[in-house]
C-alpha cells in the first residue's frame, strides 16, 4: 500500500511559492505521505529538480506529472514526460496525452472558478481515465459533485492536496492497493480503477 499526494505545485508554478528543499523536508517528516506527484501547471522542470533533490536526501517518493491548461478546464496528466500545447480544447489535450501513453484525470472539476471542465465531464466520461475528487482546496459542494460524477462515469477517484503552500501539501491523498515505485505503477492502478481517494484531515 502506499499513500500519494497526486496533485503538488512547486514555485515553477506562478502561483505558488513553494521551494523544492522545504517542500521536500516538509514531506519528509509527514508520517502519512509516502510519495508525491508535482504537477505544476504546464512545465515539468521543478518535479525534475525535486526528483533528483530526493533521491539524494530524502525520505520521499517524487513523481512528475504534470496539469495541463486547456480552453476547457485543467487536466492532470500522469505518465507523460515532457510538456504539451497550452490552450487547446480538453479533448484534443487528452487524445494527445494518450497518444503519449499516459492517463488524464480532471482536476478540481466543480470548482467554481476559471480552470474547471464543469458538466463537460460528462460529456467527456469516455475518454477521462479518473476524475480528482478529493481536492483539498474545493468546496464541500464541489466535491460532492465530483464524486457524484466520477460515480456516474464509473471513473477511477482519486485525491490531491492541489497545495500552493506548504501548510496544505498532504491534505487530500490518494491510496493505492499495491506499492507505488514509479509513475508506471500510479498509471497501471489509474487505468485498473486501484486506488481510492484519501482525505487526512
Ligand atoms: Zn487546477
Ligand atoms: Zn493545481
């Protein structure tokens, strides 16, 4: 078993500040975190810094992935290493993550803010492979609506913190039935409907 935080920004992100080394040394102590998943908004270069800051210090697992902004909403693209186009319709985003192999999980999709598919989730059910339904900055509401949605699709559920800050890195996880060592595993337990959302506190 293992217990991921699958939705982390880092400073790379512009709307965070959080710094790789606190962020690592702040996971490190948290007793119910095994691993992360950085996914800054359309860059992959701070989970690259802080997947080799960690493996040379501490005591955590970093992935990277990435969330990616299109016209539509944010998506979170697991399994994919490198960038891809900004702003295009959420459709055509995902074709292009699963043409690269990985899979893509709506993020945050009730939040009533920019940035969120809304009810084009449901139009987009068979094509999703999982919807965030655990996102520690959303409303009470809003996560009820994903997970209804994500019940409705019969899509995998997952939880992130979606931390900008260091004080909610950890908030909102995921659980994973088998031992997550890298990407691959998260993808695999993804598309097998493996893991289910978490939430600490
Ligand atoms: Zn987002
Ligand atoms: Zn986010």
């Amino acid at each position: 078993m293992s217990i991921i935080d699958m939705h982390v920004h880092t400073k790379y992100s512009a709307c965070s500040h959080i710094e790789i080394h606190e962020l690592l040394s702040t996971l490190s102590a948290l007793l119910n975190v095994d691993g992360i998943v950085i996914t800054d908004h359309d860059v992959i270069n701070g989970a690259r810094i802080a997947q080799k800051y960690a493996k040379e210090k501490y005591d955590i697992k970093v992935f990277f992935g990435i969330e990616v902004t299109t016209l539509d909403g944010h998506l979170l693209a697991y399994g994919i290493d490198e960038t891809l186009p900004v702003g295009l319709r959420a459709i055509d985003t995902i074709k292009e993550i699963h043409k690269k192999g990985g899979v893509v999980v709506a993020s945050h999709p009730f939040r009533n803010v920019y940035g969120s598919l809304g009810d084009l989730v449901y139009n987009l059910g068979d094509v999703l492979d999982g919807i965030e339904v655990a996102n520690a900055m959303d409303s009470k509401k809003a996560k009820a609506k994903a997970r209804l949605a994500a019940q409705q699709l019969d899509l995998t559920m997952i939880g992130g913190s979606d931390a900008h800050s260091l004080k909610c890195v950890g908030r909102s996880t995921t659980i994973f039935e088998t031992t997550i060592e890298s990407i691959d595993d998260i993808v695999d337990a993804i598309r097998k409907n493996q893991c289910r959302p978490y939430v600490s506190f």
